[in-house]
C-alpha cells in the first residue's frame, strides 16, 4: 500500500485497500500505522482514500505510535499543510497531546513549519497551551531559533 501510494498509484492503491487480508490498521513496532507514514508524506489524495475505505476508516485517525503521536502530530511536524486540513476535515483533532504534553500546533513550532499555523489554530488548537514541560509552541519556536515561528505564532495569539 504505501509503495503505491509513494509511486502515485492510486488505482493499485485503491484495489489493494479493497483486499480483506491486509490490514491497514496494524502498526508497525513502533506503533505507526499507514496512515501515519502517509501524513508525514504528505499524500493528501491517498489519505482521503484510506479514511473513505471500510477497511481502513476513521478508526485510524485516533491510533498513537508509541510516543503517542497522532497522524496529525506527523503531518504537522513535517508542514504538510494539506494533509493536515484533510486529516482535520476526517475529524483529527488538534489539540491531541503526545505523551510530553505536544499538540500538533508544537511539533509544527519546533521544525518552523509556519503553512500550518493558521490551520491548527483555527482548528482549535490552543495557541497557548503548554508542554507537560510548560513550553508553549512560540517558546519551541524560539528555542530552535525559528524567528519567523515566533512572530506568526504572536501575531495569531493577539
């Protein structure tokens, strides 16, 4: 499945999910799931076909890999911005937190990943939440000095 997605080849990636001995929710060792692999690529178009299908769904949406992060957190922290408004468009939630306390919104602060800002917020992802360890995600911004994080990250929070 995710080699047919990476090739771009939606119609073998379509007939695959339809097969009833794959299955697309189990993870791998580290808990990641497909769909998570899928985010932090970026293919938007083969997201939208796995959470349409019955054998993958929205049940996928809510699986955390080890660290507890979501498909969200992934395509967040890669400023995968259209993978991002497909997932949250499925019914991904954004204020998610890993097992450190992150939501999407610093994962997406930490890389300096500013296109999906906006989205996460307008989401409902809190622009002032804090880290287990009381970092909010303009303080992560600043911290791996992205300047540019830091002053979109201010100006959404006013």
């Amino acid at each position: 499945l995710e080699w047919a997605a990476i090739n771009n080849r939606l119609s073998t990636f379509s007939r695959l999910l339809e097969e009833p001995h794959i299955d697309v929710v189990q993870p791998d060792s580290y808990g990641v799931t497909l769909l998570h692999r899928l985010a932090a690529q970026g293919l938007a178009l083969f997201i939208s076909v796995l959470l349409a299908s019955e054998n993958g769904g929205l049940r996928l949406l809510i699986r955390r890999d080890c660290c507890g992060l979501t498909p969200l957190h992934f395509a967040a922290g890669r400023g995968m911005k259209e993978a991002l408004t497909v997932l949250i468009s499925h019914g991904a939630n954004p204020s998610a937190i890993d097992h450190h306390g992150n939501m999407p919104l610093h994962l997406a602060a930490v890389t300096g990943s500013l296109c999906v800002f906006s989205t996460l917020v307008y989401s409902g992802a809190s622009i002032n939440a804090e880290t287990r360890f009381g970092w909010t995600a303009a303080d992560q911004a600043s911290v791996t000095n992205h300047v540019a994080a830091v002053a979109k990250l201010v100006s959404l929070g006013s």
